[in-house]
C-alpha cells in the first residue's frame, strides 16, 4: 500500500508518508507497536520514561529489527522528573494526606497500611538521552519540557531530528527557538500527562483545548516547522479538520492503545471500546496531571482534597496499590490513560488498519473540500 504525503514538508523532515505518529506510551508502546506503525507509513515512537539505559538500547534494538523506516524514541524532560525531589523535603500532612486516600483502598488487595515517604527515585532521563544519542535514532520526541538548545544540537550532529510535544504557545516558541524540527500541539482532550515541563495550578495546566491550541500554535510556528495536532483525534475526520485548521499531521495515543500490538491490557482495551468511557483530569496517580478514565480511585482521590507527592513520587507512593490492581484485573484502582475522545472507539484493529483508513478517510474528506 502506497499513501500519497499528505504533508510534504512533514514528509521532507521526518521520511513519513502517513502525516500520523504514534505516542511514546510506557508499557503500551512495545516494540511489536512501534514497529507496525512505521511499517505501515506513519511514526511509531518507543516510550523510555523510567527505562534504565540497557533496557532504551535492547528497545531500540528490537524495533530496528523489526522494521527499516523511521521511528522514534520519547522520554520526559519535566524538571521534577530529569531531577527527582529529596522526599525528605516533602512536609508530613501531603505524605499523610496522600497516603491516607491510598491506604483507604489498600484493604482490597489485603496491602499493609502505609504511612511513610516514598524512596528517592532514581534519575535516569540523561542516561536513556545518552543511549539515544549514541544510537543515532531517527527521531527524539520530547514530551511534558522542551529541550534546551544543545540537547537540540546533540542530537542533530547525529542525524537526528527534535519533536517537540508542548501544551502551550510560548513553549511552542520557546522549542522552535531551540532548534526543534516539529512541534506537536497537545489540546487538553488528550490522553496521558498534560505536556507541560513543570507542575502547573490544576486550572492552568488544564488549558487549553486541542482546536484552539492547534491554530494558535500553527499561526505562531507554522511558517517555520511542522506542526501536529494532538489530543481526541481518533479517526480520519478528526485528521482532515487537523489539517484544515492548518497542520500537518496528528500524534494519536488512545486510539493506538486499543490496537491489537498495543501493550496495554485486554481491560484496558475492553474499557477504551465499550460500556462508559468518561474521564477525569488526575495527578492522583503519578503527581503530575493526567486525563484518565474515571474510576473509583479518581473520585476518592478529587473528594479528599489530599495535594500529590511532586515529580513522579506519587507513583512510587501508590506502587503497591496500584500495580496490585493491574495483576487481578481491578478497573478501578490502576491509571487507564484515556483521551476525552476514547467514547468513540468501537474495534481493536491492527495499527495498520489503524493507519490506512484514517489517512484514506481524510483523503476523501479532503479531497471533496
Ligand atoms: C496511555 C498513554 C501513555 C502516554 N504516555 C506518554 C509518554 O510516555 N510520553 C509522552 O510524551 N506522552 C505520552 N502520552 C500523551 C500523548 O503523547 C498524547 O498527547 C495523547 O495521547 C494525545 O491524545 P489522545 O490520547 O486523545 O490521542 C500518553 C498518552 C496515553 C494515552
């Protein structure tokens, strides 16, 4: 099957026909994934957030050994995550607000009852950039902070070209100015973590939606790089009114979730495709603010008023609860990222499937423009 560019200039700077690149998403983003999508024209991406060095290189490895077309790696670069906080420093009522929302639930999975700080994380964003560096990807995709100026550089000595993903205009600016070659317009509908690079007020980091965000940020950057739109696209419509608003592509993340190479659970598949799909805006789960499905656990977590650990020490914090809920199946205590649009998803096809029909819907919604 040959896709007609939809965008030559993405086209030009990523090698991509399909102007459709897939999310890095940790543990959904396997390699089977990552490797369908680029064969199938589009961007596959790896997702390296909390990988150790050896595990991003074997991910690598194992994508390169499944397809010949570019592809990309993504990681974080939220400054609580590059640099994880002293939990030392975290005062005695959050430990103990947070925790008394997850030992509420701990009971379910017969869990003792915690009441301590989590341990220091382990900072391991330089030294997954390190091995991307040295592997020459084809892609470096940038989520949740945009990469300074000789990041940008190190990684174009190597060949490599910067994607950008941000949740604002000045950020999209600010990624351009450091030499970024595409930037990905994350609306508020999208699944996942809000792209911001630092803890923003829940009001602010909220903002703003993907219609409004895409055209602002096409009108400030558009001229200079590509630019894609992200957050409640789903299908071939939600592309052809993307590129009408004047971008160049799509990032989708729930909609590669529930594929048949997708990594996430069959719940997880099940719930994005049936029955109630509302969701909520969290950082009840990690620390950082993310829109997931709706679930007992975000109820409790929006009631109690309790403030999350910073960086990603929440998650440390409610490990055990939350990964106990992922081994017996429990829908209601573990984080289901889902995008606002997730209520439109009816099949599991492969991300081929995926991939074909909506660049071929949009061809034909454009093409009768
Ligand atoms: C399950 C899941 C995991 C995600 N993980 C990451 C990640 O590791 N890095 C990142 O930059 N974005 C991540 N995102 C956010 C996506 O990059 C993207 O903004 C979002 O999925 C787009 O909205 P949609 O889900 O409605 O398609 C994730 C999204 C989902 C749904």
């Amino acid at each position: 099957m040959t896709l007609v560019p939809l965008s030559p200039r993405l086209h030009r700077v990523l090698g991509i026909n399909a102007p459709i690149v897939q999310s890095g998403m940790a543990g959904v983003a396997v390699p089977a994934l990552v490797a369908a999508v680029s064969n199938a024209g589009g961007l596959g991406v790896i997702a390296s957030l909390r990988l150790p060095p050896d595990a991003v290189r074997s991910a690598i490895q194992d994508v390169r050994a499944l397809t010949s077309r570019p592809f990309g790696v993504n990681i974080w670069l939220h400054d609580d995550v590059r640099t994880s906080p002293d939990p030392d420093a975290i005062p005695d009522d959050v430990v103990r607000g947070a925790q008394a929302v997850l030992n509420h639930f701990r009971p379910r999975f017969d869990l003792d009852t915690q009441l301590d700080r989590p341990p220091p994380a382990n900072d391991l964003v330089d030294a997954a950039l390190d091995v991307m560096v040295d592997e020459r990807i084809p892609v470096f995709s940038a989520g949740l902070g945009i990469p300074e100026p000789e990041l940008v550089e190190r990684f174009h000595r190597v060949g490599t070209k910067v994607v950008c993903m941000v949740a604002g205009v000045e950020d999209a600016v600010g990624a351009v100015a450091n030499g970024a070659d595409v930037v990905v317009a994350q609306g508020s509908e999208a699944g996942g973590h809000r792209s911001h690079g630092t803890k923003l007020e829940r009001q602010t980091a909220m903002q703003s939606s993907t219609t409004e965000l895409v055209a602002a940020v096409v009108d400030a950057v558009g001229g200079e790089v590509p630019v894609l739109a992200a957050g409640g696209i789903v299908d071939g419509r939600g592309l052809a009114a993307m590129i009408r608003l004047g971008s160049d592509g799509v990032l989708l993340g729930t909609r590669f979730v529930a594929t048949k190479e997708s990594g996430a659970s069959a719940l997880w598949k099940k719930r994005l495709t049936t029955g109630d799909r509302t969701t909520s805006f969290t950082d009840g789960f990690t620390g950082q603010w993310a829109r997931v499905l709706t679930s007992e656990f975000t109820d409790e977590w929006e009631a109690s008023g309790a403030e999350a650990l910073p960086g990603l020490l929440q998650a440390a914090a409610g490990q055990d609860l939350f990964n106990a809920a992922k081994k017996l199946g429990d829908d209601q205590l573990q984080p289901l990222y889902a995008g606002a649009a997730a209520g439109r998803l009816h099949d599991i096809p492969s991300a081929a499937d995926v991939i074909y029909d909506i660049v071929t819907e949009a061809q034909a919604a454009l093409d009768s423009d």
